[in-house]
C-alpha cells in the first residue's frame, strides 16, 4: 500500500487531467457546480445522461472543502485504488482463510497491472464501481464469526455501484450470487433465502438508483428521460440501437476483449509460472477457487457477447484475475514445490524483455535522425531515453534475480515500469495533450462576451481548464457553420482537422497540434468566407502556431 501510494501520487502530478476522459467527467462535474444543478448531471450547458452522479458528488464534496481545483478529484482515484487493494486483500483472506500468503500476493499483483495502474487513475468511474463490486462480493462471502451474507448492504453497495455507473453494475456482481450454491456452503444449505434475500437486496439498490433517476428524468426533460431510461443502456448492448443514436458505445467483435487481454494483464502473462500455475490446477476446486470462476468466466463471456467494449470496462475484474492467479500460485507451491522453483519458469523472460527495451531506449538517439520508424513518440523519446534505458536496464536485473520474492520483483517491476513510462509520455507527447494555448484563448473570449462554437461533437474538454460557465455551440455542418458566422461576426469557430491547412497557418488565430490531429481556432466569418470559396482579410497578426512542446511545468489549477 505505502508503495502504491507514493507511486501513484507521483503519477497523478505529471500531468494535468488527460483529455478526453478526465477532461470530460470534470466538465461534467464544474458544470454541476457553477450552476448549482446538483440533481442532473449537466455538460456544455444541457444534460449528460451518459453517466449517474455518484463520481460529481464526491468531486462536489471535495470541492466544498477544499475550494474548486484539479488536485481532489485525482486524488479521490488515488483513494479508490487505495480501497481496492485493501478490498481484495480482505476478500482473499475470507475465501481462502488456510492460505494468508494469497491475502497478501493478490493486492501486489494488482498493483503491478499497468494498464490497470495508469487507468485507474484518470477521473472516471470504473475504480469507483470496482470499490462498489469488491463490496458487494464480500457481503457475500462468509467469515468467521457469520455464514450469511450481509443483505442489507449488499443492496446499498449494489445501489452505490448503480449510482456510480448506471446497470452495468448488477453484470459484474450477477453471477456471483446466482450460481452461489456453487461456491458457498450457506446458499447450497439455505436455498430459497439466499436467492430470495439476494432479490430483494438486488430491488433494494434498484430503488436507490431509482431514488435518484425518477426526479431526475423529470427535471432533465422528456429527451433527457428517454436516454437516461432506455437508450444510454441499451445502445451499448444492441448493435442497431447505437447505430440509431449519438452514444458513446464503441462497437466491437465478440473476440475483441478476448484478444487484448494478454496485454491487459501484463506483466503477468508473460510470466512463464502464471501460465504452468493456472495450468496444474485441477478438481476438487476449492470454494474459493470456485468463486472466482463463477464471477470471472460468466461475466467475461457476457461482456462479450455485448456490443459496447472498451478495455476499462473490465476493470472491476482485474482483482478477481489476480486473486485466481495468486492462488494457483500458492496452490502450485504445495502440490509442485519443484516447478514453484524452477528458474526458468521464472522472471526472467521479463527480465530479458526490459534489458532489450532498455537497449532499444539507448539506440535511440542514433536511429531517430535516419526516421527509419516514422513514428513521432519514438523520435520525441530519442532526446530523453538514455536516460529512461537506465531505469529499464535496473528492473531487467530486478527481474533475473533468483530467489525468493519472485512474484513481489515482478509486482515492482510492474509498477515502476509503469511509472517510468508515464514520465517518458509527459516529455515527449505530452504536448499532442496540453490544450492549455487554446483553453486560455477561449476563456479569454468568453470573458469578453464572444460566442464560441465547435465544429463536430464537443466533449467539454475546454470547460473545466477554462472555467468556463457559458455552453459552446455545436456545428455539424455546413450551413450551421454560415448561420453561426452570420448571427456571431465577432464569434470564435473551433475546428478539429486531421491536418493542418495552408489557410490555418495564414489566416487562424491559433492551431495546435492535439493527439493525431489538430485544433484550430479561427474568427466565425473567416473561417466562414473560406468554406463558401472567398479569401478572407488578411488578418492583423499572424496565427499562433504550436507544433512542438511547450516543456512548460505543470501547476496545479485552484
């Protein structure tokens, strides 16, 4: 835990929020409290019915303290992960009460996750249904001195989840509870209280969420209610229906989670112990062994067979993973003491694998200039990777070390690497990321009561950083872009290109380069005279054009 959070906390003040995730929960969230609308979540003036409002209110509840600031709502996900190691921990120690080395191997592990790691701490709400879906399975599972699960709040952590990131919830703790005469001896005995109290608890967190939607889809109007009630739901499940509505639902293959999940838990599928560990285990399974095979196949295969994929949807899983791999681990150590031992079914092939990464940061510099890669990060690390090859080469020899401590050398080396490799994205395309020259333009623009309006989908990445409290208009298409020009001479039109026109670097006010692409600022009527065929005036003063880092440090925002 202690290193956890001095890593962490290290990681968080890199950078600022990252758009788009962070950036737009923090809209969300800033538009909720600058307009005192407490009860619907707001974005860019008009409700968000994409996400329930349990993240906003703790990010509100920091704020009322701490005053409006970037810091609180990191360091909430700081804390969340936090909850999470300690979540899983007490879970392996409840379900497998004869092995305690599990209790402490499982939260190292899950630590080590890098996707997980630097995920679970943008602002988002995955970590925070993690905490939810951790809690409700252990009101489940047995402990010492109780067999029945603890019901009622069962359904209060079930409710929290709900509030916290909408039905999706019940898929993570579902199957769990229905197939628990599996696993547990309390629901094999008592049948028809298990399933009947767990439904009950089940309405009960159903009610909480209602609690709040029911007001809230009147408040929000009959469009608002409509998303908030059928489609924002069902768009991710059913192929048809998002292709019929403006969701965020990103459609993929059944395989695709199934595909990516080597990477997903790395460092350890690359470890050869995990895959002979998992391998040996055989039946009878343990009731802890069957627990997380009741919670982690089914769910996995449900998740699917559902259109909407994205990789953080898995998140609150991944403890689970790592809880079923510690224990065959510890499994593999009492039953096969030999291959718990052996060498080459060790660290070192992640050992071998970070020293020729650290090769490859060193080299670095000598490839870049001959563009033999065409690729920008590698070019934008060659000034800074000798050094970054150094902390590579340091935990390859952590990695080939023999002895015990294997699996915490791994975990290390996990977390550090991820730590090293988020420094190493700050000072080379942090830049592509740092919407700060167009954020002050428009603040600055809004200031003196000039409209502005994007081009395409507006995500609200300027509103927090801006502190902005007047909506940006959309334009999705052409006449809305003249319309806009002819009501608002003295507007401001944002557009998204892929690349960067002649006419921006002659006529724009500023452009910036943004992920893959770009941003580009321009005054409403010149960017309207060039769509319909006219050359604009000259401007007065030349664009403000950034195509390289500022490596300007970052400040924390009060």
């Amino acid at each position: 835990m202690p290193l956890y959070l001095a890593v962490a906390v290290i990681t968080i003040f890199l950078q600022p929020p990252i758009p788009l995730h962070s950036t737009r929960a923090l809209a969300v969230a800033w538009d909720m409290w600058v307009h005192h609308q407490f009860l619907v979540p707001h974005i860019n003036g008009a409700p968000y019915p994409e996400k329930a409002p349990l993240l906003f209110w703790l990010i509100h509840a920091g704020w009322f303290v701490f005053g409006v600031n970037d810091v609180w709502p990191r360091v909430l996900e700081v804390i969340f992960g936090g909850v999470q190691l300690v979540q899983l921990s007490v879970l392996a120690r409840r379900l497998f009460p004869n092995r305690p080395w599990v209790a402490k191997a499982a939260p190292w592990m899950l630590l080590a996750l890098a996707y997980a790691f630097l995920f679970g701490l943008q602002i988002m709400y995955e970590v925070l249904l993690a905490n939810c879906v951790l809690g409700a399975l252990l009101c489940l599972t047995p402990t010492l001195r109780r067999a029945e699960p603890r019901w009622f709040l069962f359904g209060l952590l079930i409710g929290a989840g709900l509030l916290a990131k909408g039905p999706v919830m019940l898929l993570h703790i579902l199957f769990p509870w229905l197939l628990g005469p599996l696993w547990n001896d309390w629901a094999r005995e008592h049948g028809a209280r298990w399933y009947g109290r767990g439904a009950l608890a089940v309405l009960f967190g159903f009610a909480l969420l209602l609690a709040w939607a029911i007001p809230a889809g009147y408040a929000g109007g009959e469009a608002y209610r409509h998303r908030l009630f059928f489609t924002q739901t069902a768009g991710r499940v059913v192929n048809g229906t998002q292709q019929a509505q403006s969701l965020q639902s990103h459609p993929h293959w059944f395989g695709w989670y199934l595909v990516w999940l080597p990477m997903l838990l790395f460092p350890f599928t690359a470890w050869p112990r995990a895959w002979v560990a998992i391998g040996t285990l055989r039946k009878p399974l343990e009731g802890g062994l069957r627990f997380a095979l009741c919670w982690l196949l089914p769910s996995f295969l449900l998740f699917s067979v559902i259109s909407g994929k994205q990789w953080y949807y898995l998140l609150p899983e991944f403890g689970g993973w790592m809880l079923l791999l510690a224990v065959a681990i510890a499994v593999l150590r009492e039953r096969h003491a030999a291959l718990a031992e052996n060498y080459w079914l060790g660290s070192w092939l992640l050992g071998v694998g970070s020293i020729l990464f650290a090769g490859l940061l060193f080299a670095l510099p000598y490839l870049a200039p001959s563009h033999a890669f065409h690729n920008e990060w590698i070019e934008g690390a060659a000034p800074y990777s000798r050094t970054f090859s150094m902390a590579f080469l340091l935990l390859g020899g952590l990695l080939l070390v023999r002895g015990r401590g294997e699996m915490r050398r791994v975990a290390v080396a996990g977390l550090l690497g991820a730590l090293a490799l988020n420094a190493l994205f700050t000072l080379t395309l942090w830049h592509k990321y740092d919407l700060s020259p167009t954020v002050a333009l428009i603040s600055a623009a809004q200031a003196d009561q000039h409209p502005v309006a994007y081009e395409g989908n507006y995500e609200g990445q300027f509103h927090f950083a801006g502190r902005l409290s007047r909506p940006i208009a959309e334009l999705h298409d052409g006449a809305a872009l003249q319309a806009f020009a002819k009501d608002h001479p003295d507007g401001l039109i944002i557009t998204h290109p892929d690349n960067l026109d002649p006419s921006a670097s002659r006529y724009a006010l500023l452009a910036q380069p943004f992920r893959s692409s770009w941003v580009v600022v321009w005054s409403a009527p010149t960017v309207a005279a060039l769509r319909a065929g006219h050359a604009p005036p000259e401007p007065a003063e030349p664009p403000r054009v950034f195509p390289a880092p500022t490596n300007l440090p970052y400040q924390p925002q009060s």
